[in-house]
C-alpha cells in the first residue's frame, strides 16, 4: 500500500471512531463553571389535576359558545346594515369558528375518554388542543368584530367633560385682536412746511 492509501484509510477510521461515540448529555442547569448552559427541555407534564382540567374545558366551551353566539348577533347587525363586504367578512369569521367550536366538541369528547382510560398522555394533548381552539376561537370573535367596526370592549359611547380653570385668560391668543387706528399726527419729518 502506498502512503496515501494509508492516509486515506486512517482518516476514514479515525472519523468513523469520531462519529460513532456516544454523546454525553450536557448539564441541565447553569453550572458555577459555566453559568450560561440552559436546559432547553419542555415540560410536558401538567400541572392541572384532571378534575381542573375537565373544569377548565368546560369553562372554555361555555365562553367558545358565548363567543358564537356574539359573532352570530354581528352578523345579524352586518345584514341590517345591507353592507355585503362586511357580511361577507363575519360570515367567514362565524364558518371557521363553527368548525372550531366541532374539533373543540370532538377534543372534549377524546379528552373524557382519556380520562376514564387513565392515560395521562392523551389527557394533556387532547387539554392542549381544547386551549389552542379556545384561542383561535377568541381571536375570531375579535376579527368579527372588527369586520363591522366594532369591539369586544365596546361599553357606551364615549362622554368627554371639560373643566375650565378660571385663571386661563378668556381671549384666545392664536386670534390677534382688531387693529386699531391711530389717528394722531406723526411728528414732521423735515423741517419744511
């Protein structure tokens, strides 16, 4: 065998040897010798008990429903108004949140069976789903009522009152006042009359 044959063959082995070992884990939390290592791992347990998380599914089901029908009520003010652009607009916006409300109902569903399996798992994916379509559901709700010009925290219109402090001058300075004139003679400006 030629030199670079056994070069060739001691590289490959050296980089097979390299490439085969093992990793070893990093630390999990900042060490004194290296404050900067993070432990990147997500936590997949939950911390509801399954009594929380049932009740807590139930809650957003209730508010998915309120949203619904909130949406279905904009509509109905879209329509008297005659305007197709707007209708059209919480139209698509009640469609998607009718079939969100159905996976949230079918996720329910999946989640009560888990439960009575026991298996904690399916419990918390099919929890995480029924939170993601409650989001989704909450943000649809607010696009249509944006589609009509009007918001979710809409309480009344708006009363402004205004107080005017007495030491303010009553004229308004960016207005000047009348000129007045002035009717005296200016004084000669030579001495010929």
């Amino acid at each position: 065998m030629n030199k670079l044959s056994k070069l060739i063959l001691a590289t490959l082995l050296a980089s097979t040897t390299a490439v085969a070992q093992p990793s070893t884990p990093g630390p999990t939390a900042p060490s004194a010798d290296n404050p900067r290592e993070v432990d990147l791992a997500v936590g997949q347990k939950p911390t509801l008990t399954v009594e929380e998380m049932i009740s807590q599914a139930k809650e957003y089901q209730q508010g998915m429903g309120q949203v619904l029908k909130r949406i279905q009520a904009v509509q109905e003010t879209a329509r008297k108004q005659k305007d197709i652009i707007k209708l059209n607009c919480v139209q698509d916006k009640l469609v998607q949140t009718k079939v969100n409300v159905s996976i949230a109902d079918q996720a329910m569903t999946s989640l009560q069976e888990n439960v009575a399996r026991s298996d904690e798992g399916g419990r918390a994916h099919e929890f995480t789903r029924l939170t993601i379509i409650n989001q989704k559901v909450t943000v649809l709700g607010a696009e249509a009522e944006n589609c009509v010009g009007e918001d979710l925290s809409f309480v009344g219109a708006t009363r402004i009152d205004v107080d005017i402090d007495p030491n303010i001058p009553s004229d308004d300075p960016t207005q000047p006042g009348i000129p007045t004139t002035d009717i005296t003679r200016p004084a000669a400006a030579s001495t010929y009359q």
